[in-house]
C-alpha cells in the first residue's frame, strides 16, 4: 500500500509518500518521496519558534510541497483522472475545512483541481504532539485532500513516529537488522519538547516509564545555546561548538573546572531534568562574563561540559530501564539523536553491555513526514489503525 504522510508539529513542513508491504515483524518499506521544508530561517531572528508564523508558513507551505513530492514519486500524471472539478457544494466543504488557513485554502482551490487522483491507499497526518495552531494546518489539509481524492484519513502520534523512523534503517546508521528487535524494548525519545524513556512488550505497545520533570533534552540544548548566544536551534550549534573545545590548549582547560551537574543522574528511577543544568551554565557564564573571562575557548569548553552531562545522564538511564527490564533492545528517537557524541556514546554503551540498538537515519532523526507514514502503515499491517473523518489537533497527545 501507498501512504502520503503530512507533518506539521512545529516549525518543519514535511510530505512523504511511502509503499509499505510485509507484515508487522517483517515489514517491507520504500520511499517514493520525502520532503522537508525547515522554517528555521523564519524563526531564528525570534530565538526559537514562533507559533503563529509556523503556522502561516505551514499554509503557504503544503500546497508546493505536495507537487513536488507527487512529482518525485511518479504519481502526478499529466492524464489521467482527474481530481474532479469541484462542484459549488464541495467547493463549500473545502472552504469550511480550510477557512483559518487563508493562504492554503486559496492555492487548494487553485491548484489541487487540477491534479489527477493520485494511486495512494491513504493519506496520514501528525495529530499530535506538538504546537497546535500548526498541527492544525497539516490536520485540514490531510482532510481536504481526503475529502476530495476519497481517500481513507489515518491520525498519528508523532512521538510514535519518533520510535518507529528506526524501520527504515540504513547500515550507515545501525549496525542492526529490524527483525534483531527482540522484546521487551526499551525506548528512548529525545526531541525539542520530549525527554521520556518508554518500555515496550510488543510492537505498537508503549509504557512510559520515565520523562523529564521539567525542560526537555532538545529545549535544554537551544536555551543553552541562547544563553552562551548561539543561533537556534541550538543542538547542531552547541555540537559543533563541543568538537571544537577537543582542539583546546591543556592551559585553557586547566583554568576553568567547569564541573557542570548531572543532574538526577543517581535518582535511581527514570525521570530526568535539565532545567538546573541549563540554569548552571547561566550563573556560570554571567560569573565568567563578570570577571571578564568569557571567550570563545571557555564557550566550546561550556558547550563541551553541557553535552557532556546530558549524555551521561541519557546513557545511563537507559541502560538502568534495560537492566531492571531485561530488556535487549533500544530504539532511541527524536531530533537530539541527530548528535554525533550522543550516537557515538550509545553506540559504546550498546557494545559494552551486549545490548542491540537502533538508531534512525540522520534524516529521519529530526521531524519528517516518512517516519509518520511508516507508523500509519505498521499500524495498518497490525490492523490497529482506524479511518478517521473527525480529527482534533492534540497538543499533549500521550503515547498510549
Ligand atoms: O524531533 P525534533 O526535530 O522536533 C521536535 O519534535 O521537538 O527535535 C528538535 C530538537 C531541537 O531542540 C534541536 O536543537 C535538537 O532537536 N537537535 C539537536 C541536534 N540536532 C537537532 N540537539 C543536539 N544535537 C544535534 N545535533
Ligand atoms: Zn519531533
């Protein structure tokens, strides 16, 4: 079956088109599209993302991506059925659905006629997690085009989308098969507004066994940035900056113990905090700044230190929850694994204790559309996922 899968949680307009096959603990997935289009230029001046402008740019976004995505996976055809020409009255019904989305609704009525109706089983829409002005937008349009192509509409939890990118696995990111998945497995999603550690007994079967109690990884990660005044998102910022302290003089290092906490790393249970992490790197570079030493050398030795410290808290949390669960496996999801050290770090952590781990593709790490439309599909395969007409943008969803 062909899924077209739209992604609208935060500040990424995602469209993939995705043919998934097999069955639920062998299945079989190809993308025929995947397209991001990052607003991280529009937010940056503001300092992270500003809801109402991810939402307007969501909405002049979906239409053009789109075309671009049919286009790529062959299924915009130059003839062929047409989407028909839209009566007064479903002319009415699209601009009901799209009436808070101006920008969308006018390009829809323009453009989307137009098409032909393309070969897909489905469409599949972020419901949530997320920022819900811009969950919204993506939530229309799905139900727009499914009202129109006739196309069966299936809600996803984006934070289940985190878990299962891992499906689509290349060599360069796992040393790892999908059937080495041995449950019970242990998950771990570290993204922009998720810290939480979940324990699995079988597929599409989520237990959260851990979360942060106050900022999560990703937010830590851009509130540190700002702090030592770096571009947001700060996570690839503050990486890059962290590689360039291994480059240090011992002199500089041996100036400044930074000694940042690590915080509740013994609490033996699965929460995590960070928000006296970032709060230490603040009073430590205002104390810096004060006496007048902070440089670019000390930032990289901060950068270094903060990354540091949230690695080791992450890493054995994890392997705590593996041990107390027996389990083998861990799947871990969400922007933050875009981090090079975090990767490397459980990459070891895996090796030493014997544990399988499953990392997602750098691209498939932060948000997309592909990994929503192969949570659609193992839910389809696993006959767990209902058409639904009526969908209420969620933006606390849980993983359940
Ligand atoms: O999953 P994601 O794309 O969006 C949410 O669902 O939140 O995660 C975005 C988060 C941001 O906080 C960003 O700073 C962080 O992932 N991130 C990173 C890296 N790349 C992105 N954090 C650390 N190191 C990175 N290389
Ligand atoms: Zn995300």
């Amino acid at each position: 079956m062909k899924i077209l899968a739209i992604e609208t949680s935060c500040d990424d307009t995602a469209i993939s088109l995705v043919t998934i096959n097999g069955s639920v603990s062998k299945p079989r997935f190809k993308i025929l599209a995947h397209n991001v289009s990052s607003q991280i230029k529009i937010h940056q001046p503001w300092g992270g993302v500003v809801p109402s402008l991810a939402k307007r740019e969501h909405s002049r976004n979906l239409v053009p991506l789109l075309i671009k995505s049919l286009t790529e996976a062959k299924l915009l055809k130059k003839k062929g059925k047409r989407t028909r020409d839209f009566s007064p009255a479903l002319r009415l019904k699209i601009k009901k659905i799209l009436e808070r989305e101006p920008d969308l609704e006018s390009q829809f009525l323009a453009i989307i006629p137009q098409l032909n109706i393309p070969k897909i089983d489905g469409l599949a829409v972020t419901r949530g997690p997320g920022l819900e002005p811009a969950l919204w937008v993506g939530i229309n349009f799905a139900k727009a085009l499914a009202q129109v192509w006739n196309k069966p509409l299936y809600p996803i939890n984006h934070l289940e989308g985190h878990i299962l990118s891992i499906l689509n696995t290349t060599k360069q990111a796992t040393k790892n098969k999908i059937d080495k998945i041995e449950f019970p497995v242990i998950s771990l999603i570290v993204s922009g507004g998720h810290t939480e550690l979940i324990l699995s007994k079988n597929w599409l079967k989520y237990k959260i066994i851990g979360q942060t109690r106050d900022d999560a990884v990703g937010e830590a990660f851009d509130k540190v940035a700002r702090i030592l005044g770096l571009n947001y998102p700060g996570g690839p910022e503050i990486a890059k900056l962290a590689l360039s302290a291994k480059n240090l003089k011992p002199e500089t290092l041996n100036l400044t113990p930074i000694n940042l906490p690590r915080p509740m790393i013994h609490s033996g249970n699965f929460d995590f905090s960070f928000s006296g992490l970032k709060t230490a790197v603040l009073y430590l570079t205002q104390n810096l700044q004060t006496e007048q030493k902070f440089n670019q050398d000390i930032k990289a030795i901060i950068a270094d230190d903060f990354q540091q410290a949230v690695i080791e808290v992450l890493t054995t949390k994890t392997l705590l929850a593996c041990q107390k669960f027996k389990a083998k496996t861990i799947i871990i999801g969400g922007g933050v694994i875009a981090n090079a050290a975090l990767r490397q770090a459980l990459d070891e952590l895996a090796d030493r204790h014997n544990l399988t781990l499953f990392l997602p593709d750098l691209s498939l790490s932060t948000d997309n559309a592909t990994m929503i439309a192969l949570t659609a599909g193992l839910r389809l395969l696993a006959g767990r996922q209902k058409n639904a007409r009526i969908i209420k943008a969620d933006g606390n969803l849980k993983l359940a």
